[in-house]
C-alpha cells in the first residue's frame, strides 16, 4: 500500500469496534483533532487509549497511593521509581506483568517481559543489578500447565542469564483460576547515582529524536491492544501479537545506552515497549511540554515496504528513542557502532506539542502529544460487591474434621509444588552473576551487596490472590505486611514498594469492586509502615470466556540493610537454640493452604492484620537481628506454623531437628497449619535471651519461646513427629517431582 | 600479575572477573576489547563467563573467530597464562587452544548451583595452591557444560595431567551422582599439553569473597600469585 492509498482507507463503524474504541471514544478523537483520524492515526489512537497504555479503569483509583515520602525521589508516571539509599546513590525498580503474551506464547512471552522491564530500569541511567519473578500457574496435574511452567521459566531464564542480570529469587503459586490465564510478573531493581538519573522527557526545540537499538519488525503489532482484551478460544491465532526477543541484542542495547550514559548528551530517553514508536515518542513530548516530528523513512526496518500504521504499532523488542542535544548526534551514533548496533537520527523535538508523523515526503498523522497521553479517557467504572462475598466469607471451621494424623498431613503439605522448595525454577535461573548476591533464592528475600559500599539490598516480591479473593482489602494489606516482613527477617530495613495488580474485565462492576477494595488495602498499609508506593503496573481483562483470575495483587518492595554482612537466614542453626514465635498467636484456619490442600474449601475471612502488631512484630525482629541475638529469622505464612518450623529446618547447609510445644486453645489443625498474620519464628543462643526480653518488653510485642533447637527430627506438640531428611526429600522432590514425570 | 579481561560482545561475568583480580587479588587490570589486536605487557589473559554473540549457533561458536583470538593464540604459543572461565572454556574449546567439545548439560536445562571440584592436577600455575585431590566448593551456571572428548583422547589426557578437575562430592568422591551435566568422566576442567591455557566450567570468581559464602574460588588465583612471585613465565 502507497502513503497515499492507506490515507484513503475509510474509517468505518466497523474499524473502530476492531480497534477497541467505543463510539464516545471515536467522538473524543475527532473532537481533539477537529477532524476524522485516519488509519494511521486510528491504529496510535487505538495502542494509546488501550487499557495497558492509558490505565483508563485505574488512573483515579491508583491515586489513591501514597506516593510521597523522604526516600522516594521518583515516584509513579516515570519508566520506573527511584528511591534513596544515602546521599548518593539511589535503586530503581518497578514491577510488570507479561501475563496476556505468555499464555499466548510462554517462551518468548516471558522472555520479553524480562527484555521490557530490563529496558525500563537502564532507561533511567540504572545499572540493572537483579530480576525476581511472581509467576502463578493452574495446577500442574494438568499438562498444558505443566508445559506453560515449563516454557515460561525457560523464556525467564533464556532471557534473564543471556542479559547478565541474576534472577535473585521470586514466588510460584498454583490456583485453578490461573490455568486459562497464567500471571507472570517481573522485577527489576537497578542501582544508579543519584544525580545521573535520566527521564523520558523530550525538549528543546530542534534536538535530535534519534532511534537505537534494532530494527523495527511487523512483530507485536497491536500487542498492547491484545494485552487489553479477555481470552477466548481463538487467542491462539493471536501468537503474532507477541514479539519475539533477542537478549544478545538487548546486553548490546544496555552497554551502550550505559555508556551513552556518562556522558551529558543525552536530554531525554525512553525504551519503545508497549506500542512502540508511538508510545515513546508522544509520552516523551508529552511529558517534556513539546512536539515531535518523525519520518518514517529513516526508521530502520526489517523487512521493504512496512506501512506508517505498522511502523507506528510494531513492538519489536530492543529499541530505544533518545532525545540528544543539538550538534552531538554524531558522538551518540559512535557509540552505538562500537556495540554494532543502529543509531539514527529520525527527527526532532518541535515546539508546536504535536506529534508529526512523516513518510514518503506527505504528513501520515499529526496529532497533539497531549490527546494521546494526559486526555486519554479515564473512567470511573461502576462497581458493586460480589454475591459471593458474603458466601466465603460467613464460612467457620465448625464441623471441618480433623485429622487423625497430622505428621501425614505435613509430609503431604511439604511435598505439594505449592509449599515445595522452587529449586527446580530458580537453578534455572543464573541468581549468582555480577557476584552481588549474598542471600540466595529460598530464603524469606534476596539480598545483595552494593559494591563499593557497606550496604545490601534485600527485594522481595509477595501476593496472595486466594486472600484478596476472599476479602480483597485485608488481602491487600496482607500483600504489603507480608512483603515488609519478608525484607525484615533478613535484616533490611523496608523503604518502598512497586505493584502489580492483575484483576479480570474492569468493565464488570465486581471486578472493579475487587480493584478498588485492592487498591484501599495496599494504600492504607503503606501509608502505615511509610513504603510509599513508586509506581506499578496494572494488569486487566486477566479472564477466559467471563471467568476473572483471583484478584492478585503482587507487591515488590526493597530496602536497605546498614551493613551487608550483618544479616539473617531462616534457618535453624545451632543445637541447644531456643525457638521463639514473635507477634500474632492464635491459629486462623479462614483461606488457608491447609484448607484448600486437605479439605478442598476455599472460604473464610483471610487472617486478620492488626497492623500496629505488626510493626512491633517487625520492629523487633529487625532490633534483635541488628544487636546480633537472632540467629535466624523466617516468616510464618503459607502453610502456617508446622510448615514454616519444617522450612527453618532445612538449611543449604544440612538439615536440623527442632521440638517445639504449642499452647492448645482451640484446634490442633488451626494450630498447626492455621496463617493467623503478623507471626516470625527466630531462635536464638539462650544466653542472649535476658537482652531480648528487655528488647521485646520495650517494644512491647508479644512473643514466646515454644521449643528449642536440635535432633534430626521435626517434633510439634503430641501431633507431629517426622525425621528432617525424610521432610525434606519430600520438600526437594515436590516441584521436579510433578514436572518432570 | 597483569591481566586482561577480554570482552566480546554478550560476555557478562567480565566486570566480575576485573573485580577480583583488582579488588581482591590487587593486581593492575585492564579490559580488552575483543576487536584489540595486542596482548603485549600481560602475564594472564582471561576470558570470562557469559553469552558471547548471545550463544547463537553455539557457545563460543562465533567468539573464535574476534580479532582478538588471533593474537591470543600467539599469546599462549610464548607461554602466556590464559584462563577461560564458563563461556571463555568455550570460546577457548572451539578455538582449538583446548581439546574436546561441550554438549548441552544431559537434563537439557539451564543449572545455577554450587559443586564440589576435585583438584586433580596441582601443579599448574592455576592450581598451585590447591592440594591434589582437594574438593572445591564452587558455582556452575551453564547449560552447554556436558564435557566430551572420545574415551582414547581422554586417557591421554589423563596421561599428560591434561584432565584438571572432576565434579566430585563435598568428600571428594567422584561419582556420576555428583556430575550435574553428564559431562564424560566428571570432567570440570582440562588445560592445554603446556599447562599455560586453563578452561573450567564452575565459576571460581564467583566464590572469592567471605561475603558471598566461599572462598575456594580465590585458590586458583592465589595459585597464579605464586607464579607472579617466582617463577618466570
């Protein structure tokens, strides 16, 4: 087709309804433009206003974070958040989902997902140091899910170790919701220094629009659209829509984007992921308050003949638009040949704030930046509370039997892929290059050191969509706690968060009932323990022929730890330890692993979250572990009690035994397995033990020792008593077990 | 000790390899650009980890042929120490400056893991300062690392002191249940008839400091001070 031909192309009804925009939105169009849009100019339209790029559902819901604090000196609305470990140096890190792509096609799906979260930490002058992953799959007794686990922790891996970048560490989750729509959530956190953080931004009229990285495909076209839509039996005609990923060229791309970096050429940079050309140039403009004005003709391509809608659209991967000062366009290109890859000046920032498209001598689109970013729609959606609230959440345990044998029930729970040892994902994953990383994968969170300064950095990634489906606020908050406990028990202080929340159809009111009820929850816990939110990405139309994914929000959070040396394992470590439980008591049974694994129920009000307790909790733990009296910390969650004290058994180093002897209120189920929030198990030399009791009755926190450690057998109460190695066989075969049958 | 630390495109461990040889072993260390054409001044040359050329074709496949490889092997021809450390040991295999091949590991699988490595020649300038038959606590992280050669270059090997290390259990016992990638005898590391050219798939830079939980790693270059101190080369 001719420029001129696909200017011909008339826009009909049906058109629009195949590019995803309502009639309102076509009228929205043409009354910014003050005319009808062309093809062209409908298909950026379409990529622009799309869920996954405008947030149209979320945007006033999201401003509802607390995104403001002493740290934080990026917050949302950048590629990604920057937040301050001292006076000069700074991490980056952001969250985002590859859910749609990866069912479609896992390998490459996830693989870009790593490629377009990588891109999104270097765009803002950060050297990427680690990559964690949430990933959620249907239950692997069935084989696409086997095989969509499988491929998609190759993508990661293929992706992840080629880039140079360690995959540190990250959760698996199995749930019959996600068996049509897998989650896939990834993590990157990078370290830069504080003044030579870099923003997409464009400005200065007459400076030089330049493209790097690869050349630009028919792949991806309208991914983001795609990524914006419900699945249904035809998705697999969709494959075309995911890109396909190249980390060779991507390790190219992030060396001399790096190296670009140290030099004061540079005004503005940001990576063309989603929508590509289209999305960086105008967000650029758009955020820096001018125009841009491209020509196509410049762009290299893959392939003759590409149309400006295709160019426009496509999102192949590895490329970046940077925004230079005038007169160095040379110096940039150099560096970009020494690393073989293109660098092309495709034209310059204007001051008229439109976006100008050009190919073939004529004007393809020209549209005002601001029509495609900050006047996109937004909706309030409307929302109402599901009938089946009301159902789970009156559920009690009164009238669950218990069993006979618990010893069996914790050897069964040890040896499901649920609360069996992810080995088998995270030794796929190079999680030791760059040799920063001082707390493997399997530990509560991940941990590295800062080279050239005392510090580590601790990140973890945690959700729990069964909780937020049962009461979407409290699984929220529990998401948040969960997270900040995690980075606790390793000694790291907690300083912000990243999200990503992955829900069904906004347009159906209980979908965004759930959103909104989310969103409250990760607010108000974060405005407690001050980890303001950085920025996110939201996940939408996670759903297959009307049936939504559990709501599941998946929280990245980071902090720092003074002294990298001085940090903390769950495991158990010497004989003669005493084992003390801080925090909450009880035994919550209401959405718990034990219910769903043993009983098949998944109802009940998730575990309550006083969050006051919590902090103490926390407070505590990161006091005993800083004056060096806790030995080993690990939280207690999925699985509860009986499962977390087996986890502190097992040490990379060889295993442990412990006894411990629990107070019966109530259920020993309850008891044992039961996920009551707020709970971390320490041990601790017993000479140490009067300082801590001075500690903990200053904090005021409830604790109490429940047994010691030792023996080469797991002992709780009357109910469990099973050898550590037999246990952890059990736990080590788990996953590899089902897999790789 | 000079060193140099080549960099292809795609190596990745390179920034971890001029850590150790600067920062802990404080030796003078320069990075050399893989379209270099000079090694004059350097007693070590080392190729580091990664994903040379993205691995495209095969590891190492396309890395033999950079400038730079020209030079190193006149480089090692005079004697100059070369060390190929994971993808180096492939780069270095498919330039002939080592005998055999790597397959993909035999469970088709990336691993990222610590091994042990029994020390089966320690009179190398590499191994010094290890003992014979000494087990390594080491990390791998590879998945073209399955070691071949046919049975009758291998015994040759043997013969020669060719065969450096074995994956070996924590008490040093070889045994096919400590090979993780099914490389033929064990084998986790060889070096060239001369002993200046050392190829090891396990990654001894990354287990060099008391931080990141080993320090055997640091044996093989604390074996190279001696050679610094002594002996010429």
């Amino acid at each position: 087709m001719t420029v001129q031909e696909i200017k011909e192309i008339k826009i009909t009804q049906g058109l629009i309804e195949q590019h995803g925009l309502s009639a309102e939105e076509y009228e929205k169009i043409k009354s910014l433009l003050g005319r009808e849009p062309n093809y062209t100019e409908l298909g950026i339209f379409s990529v622009m206003w799309s869920e996954h790029c405008s947030y149209k559902s979320s945007r006033a819901i999201l401003k509802r974070f607390p995104i403001a604090g002493r740290h934080i000196i990026q917050g949302p609305g950048e590629n990604a958040g920057v937040v301050a470990i001292d006076d000069d140096l700074a991490m980056v890190f952001k969250i985002e989902s590859h859910n749609h792509p990866s069912y479609i096609e896992p390998y490459q799906g996830a693989a870009t997902g790593v490629g377009g979260i990588i891109r999104d930490i270097f765009t803002m002058g950060a050297r990427p140091v680690a990559c964690l992953n949430s990933l959620r799959f249907g239950p692997l007794n069935h084989p696409k899910n086997r095989y969509l686990m499988t491929r998609v922790v190759a993508g990661i891996a293929g992706y992840g170790n080629c880039m140079g970048i360690p995959t540190v560490g990250g959760e698996v989750c199995f749930e019959a919701c996600y068996s049509q729509n897998p989650l896939i959530n990834v993590f990157c956190l990078g370290i830069a220094k504080r003044d030579r953080i870099f923003y997409a931004r464009a400005c200065g009229e007459g400076n030089p629009v330049i493209y790097v990285g690869s050349s630009t495909g028919r792949d991806g076209i309208h991914g983001a659209t795609m990524a914006s839509e419900e699945f249904n039996e035809q998705s697999e005609e969709r494959r075309p829509t995911v890109q396909v990923g190249d980390p060779f060229t991507e390790k190219l791309l992030l060396e001399a984007c790096l190296e670009l970096m140290k030099t004061n050429y540079i005004i503005g940079i940001q990576d063309m992921g989603a929508a590509g050309l289209t999305c960086s140039n105008c967000e650029m403009a758009g955020r820096g308050g001018a125009g841009v004005e491209i020509d196509l003709d410049l762009v290299p391509a893959r392939e003759k003949g590409m149309t400006p809608y295709e160019i426009m659209l496509s999102e192949s991967q590895e490329r970046m638009l940077i925004v230079a000062a005038k007169g160095r366009e040379d110096a940039v290109k150099e560096i970009f040949a020494k690393w073989d890859l293109h660098g092309v000046s495709i034209g310059h920032v204007t001051a008229d704030g439109n976006m100008r498209v050009k190919k073939g001598g004529q004007v393809v689109a020209d549209i005002p930046a601001l029509a495609l970013t900050d006047n996109a729609p937004a909706y309030l959606r409307p929302k109402i509370m599901p009938d089946y609230i009301d159902e789970v959440q009156s559920w009690t345990p009164d009238g669950l039997p218990e069993p006979k044998d618990y010893t069996s029930v914790l050897e069964r729970m040890m040896g499901s892929p649920a609360l069996g040892s992810k080995a088998w994902v995270y030794e796929q994953y190079d999680h030791m290059v760059r040799i920063n990383t001082i707390l493997f994968p399997g530990a509560d969170a991940s941990l590295l050191r800062i080279m050239g300064t005392p510090y580590g950095i601790g990140m973890t990634v945690d959700g729990n969509g069964r909780y937020c489906y049962l009461d979407p606020k409290t699984g929220g908050m529990l998401a948040v706690a969960e997270a900040a406990r995690n980075l606790v028990c390793t000694g790291a202080r907690p300083l912000a968060i990243t999200n990503c929340l992955n829900f069904g159809d906004p347009e159906n009111p209980e979908v965004m009932w759930q959103f909104d009820e989310t969103v409250e929850g990760i607010a108000e816990a974060c405005r407690f323990f001050d980890t303001p939110v950085t920025g996110g990405n939201v996940s939408f139309y996670n759903q297959t022929l009307g049936e939504p994914v559990f709501p599941t929000p998946v929280i990245g959070m980071a902090g720092v730890l003074q002294d990298c040396r001085a940090y903390v394992t769950p495991w158990f470590k010497h004989d003669g330890d005493l084992v003390c439980i801080i925090g909450g008591t009880g035994g919550h049974l209401g959405g718990s692993e034990y219910l769903k694994a043993e009983h098949g129920i998944i109802k009940g009000m998730p575990p309550r979250i006083n969050l006051a307790l919590e902090a103490k909790a926390q407070k505590a733990c990161l006091r005993g572990i800083g004056l060096g009296i806790i030995r080993s910390a690990h939280d207690c969650s999925e699985g509860g009690l009986a499962v977390a004290m087996a986890e502190s058994c097992f040490s990379p180093y060889g295993s442990i035994g412990a006894e411990i002897n629990l107070d019966k209120s109530d259920r020993a189920d309850a008891l044992l397995f039961g996920e009551t929030a707020s709970r971390i198990i320490v041990s601790m030399n017993e000479k140490r033990l009067p300082e801590w009791e001075r500690l903990a009755t200053k904090i005021a926190v409830p604790w109490q020792i429940v047994g010691h450690v030792g023996g080469d057998r797991l002992k709780i109460g009357p109910w469990i008593s099973s050898p550590v190695e037999r246990l952890r066989h059990l736990w080590e075969r788990a996953l590899a077990g089902v897999i790789d049958q | 000790m000079r060193c140099g630390v080549v960099v292809f495109p795609g190596s990745n461990c390179d920034h971890d390899c001029y850590h150790v040889l600067k920062h802990v072993m404080g030796w003078p260390v320069d990075y050399i650009w893989h379209k270099q054409k000079d090694l004059k001044g350097y007693d070590l040359v080392l190729l580091p980890g990664g994903f040379s050329y993205g691995d495209y074709l095969r590891a190492g496949a396309i890395a033999r042929f950079s400038p730079i490889m020209n030079e190193l092997n006149g480089f090692a021809e005079k004697g100059g120490l070369v060390l190929g450390i994971c993808n180096g040991f492939q780069v270095l295999l498919e330039s002939g400056l080592l005998p055999g091949a790597m397959l993909m590991n035999r469970g088709l699988r990336f691993i990222c893991r610590y091994v042990h490595i029994r020390v089966e020649n320690n009179s190398l300038p590499f191994t010094g300062s290890c003992k014979k038959g000494q087990a390594l606590h080491i990390p791998i992280a590879h998945q073209e690392g399955c070691y071949y050669n046919d049975p009758e270059a291998i015994s040759e090997m043997e013969k020669g002191g060719q065969v450096v290390f074995r994956y070996c259990s924590p008490e040093s016992e070889i045994d096919d249940r400590y090979n993780p990638n099914g490389s033929s005898g064990n084998i986790a590391g060889v070096c060239n008839r001369q002993g200046n050219v050392l190829g090891m798939m396990p990654h001894p830079e990354r287990c060099s400091e008391a931080v990141l939980g080993s320090e055997d790693g640091r044996l093989i270059f604390s074996s190279l001070l001696k050679v610094a101190e002594g002996v010429s080369i």
